[in-house]
C-alpha cells in the first residue's frame, strides 16, 4: 500500500495507549497499526500549508512569505506574552486574534525529560501533552486569556525549565515526579493578575505511548536531504515516530512537506 500527502502534525486520541492518526487528502491513517511494519517514506516536494505553492518550507509549516504575513504565524504563538487582544490592539488580524486569544487558557506543568512549564489553549489539553511526549502533566492556573497566560508562564519560567531535552524524552530516560507538589511549590510566584485563577484542586494525568522499543542513540532523519528512508516503525511518542534502527522522525517539524510512504 502506498500512500501521499503534505504532512501534517499527526492527530492524537487520548486513550491507553495513545492513538496516533496521519491525515492526508484521501488517506487516514492510523499509525498503531503500522507498528512493526517497514515503512518506506520519500520526500515528493514542498507544500505551504497556508498558499500551497511548492516553496522550501520556513517555519511550523509555512513558506517564508506566508511564515512573515500570517496571523497563524505570529510572535505572540510563541511567546504569548506578547498578546494585546485583551487591549483591542492588532498585531497582524485583530479577528483572528480576538478569536484565539480571548479565549480560556491553561498554564500546565509537564514532565517530558524534566518538568518544563507551558501555555495552551484550554480546548488543546491532553493534546498539547501528548505532542511534547510527556508521560506526566498537571494544570496549574486556567485564565481567560492568552496573555495572562503568557505572563504567568514567563514568571514561572524562573523557577521552572520551559524546554524539554528530546532524545531524553525518546530514550525514555525520565522520572516520575510529582507534579502535585511542584505546583504548590511554583504557586507563589503566580503574578498578582493571574492568582485568582489558580486551579485549587487538581491530579496527575498520565499518558502512555505506544512504544515497543526505545531508541538508545536517536537520530533524527532529514527526509529533505536522504529524500527517501526505509525502516521498521518500533513506536510513536510525542510527534516522533521511532524506527529500530534509532532512526527518529519528528512529524510535526516535517509539516509542509509532500511525502509518498510505502507499506511493506
Ligand atoms: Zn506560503
């Protein structure tokens, strides 16, 4: 069977162990079944996910016009500190981000190599958790919008890493910590602005990926260079998926490419 489409992140279900879907066009792919199968994958050609036209991919998907015009593309995804929705100021389309911004977000704590902070979209928990490969998370504070949740998260960010180590994570070099008392400890340095929403009650949520057998050295694939990679799928963890020779291959870091992949 063979199959082609642009890539995307891979969609997710939350359930024991985690679902991993590739969703091209024509083509839904469900990438639990694929375990132990050998996957010939080829790189075709480029496709913006925003105009669609054949141009090197830039960042997160987008050719390098599209990555500097669109509001899907902003400094404030990243750093959502720098919101002004909240203020009716436009960055680069007040609509689209009133849409996004003013809307209920968490600032969580996840454990993928080492306990990191993030900011998410509330309608995005587990999902968020599940793309970073964490095998533990908990919320801290839910607020009603994006910038709070920035400026929480910057606040917290000296007191807390806010990066994750991925060839830990893939290795599955990692400890179970408890994020019942991180949180306590971490709640002091909320910003005054934010303290009132801080979660009261709250528990661990833990995740299970589907892995049979993790990587001891990995090493990431550039479908861009080799342009064609054959291998034996052994797991799927955050946004990576797990070949037996070590060999990882970071989906979502891939968005924007047209792929053909083969199944032996
Ligand atoms: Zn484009």
């Amino acid at each position: 069977m063979t199959y082609q489409g642009v890539l995307t992140k891979m969609e997710t279900e939350f359930s024991s162990p985690i679902q991993y879907y590739l969703v091209f066009e024509n083509d839904f792919l469900n990438m639990n079944q694929l375990l132990d199968k050998t996957l010939i994958i080829q790189f075709v050609k480029y496709q913006c996910l925003n105009c669609g036209m054949d141009k090197p991919i830039y960042r997160q998907g987008f050719c390098k016009s599209c990555f500097f015009e669109i509001p899907q593309a902003a400094d404030w995804i990243m750093h959502p500190e720098l919101s002004t929705a909240h203020l009716g100021q436009e960055d680069r389309d007040l609509e689209y981000e009133k849409a996004v911004q003013l809307k209920p977000h968490i600032v969580y704590l996840a454990n993928s190599s080492n306990v990191k902070v993030g900011v998410t979209r509330k309608t995005q928990v587990p999902t968020r958790w599940i793309d970073q490969g964490a095998h533990e998370a908990i919320e801290i504070v839910e607020v009603p919008n994006r910038y709070l949740a920035g400026i929480t998260e910057v606040a917290l960010k000296a007191h807390v890493a806010d990066k994750t180590n991925w060839r830990k994570m893939l290795k599955n070099d990692i400890d179970d910590e408890n994020l019942v008392e991180w949180r306590e400890r971490l709640s002091d340095y909320i910003p005054a602005e934010a303290k009132d929403y801080f979660i009261q009650n709250n528990t661990e949520t833990h995740l299970d990926f589907p892995v049979n057998q993790y990587p001891e050295k990995p090493k990431s694939l550039n479908i861009k260079k080799d342009l064609e990679y054959t291998g034996k799928l052994v797991g799927i963890k955050g946004q990576y998926l797990i070949f037996e020779d070590d060999t990882v291959f970071n989906v979502r870091a891939n968005e924007g490419l047209v792929v053909n992949i083969a199944i032996d």
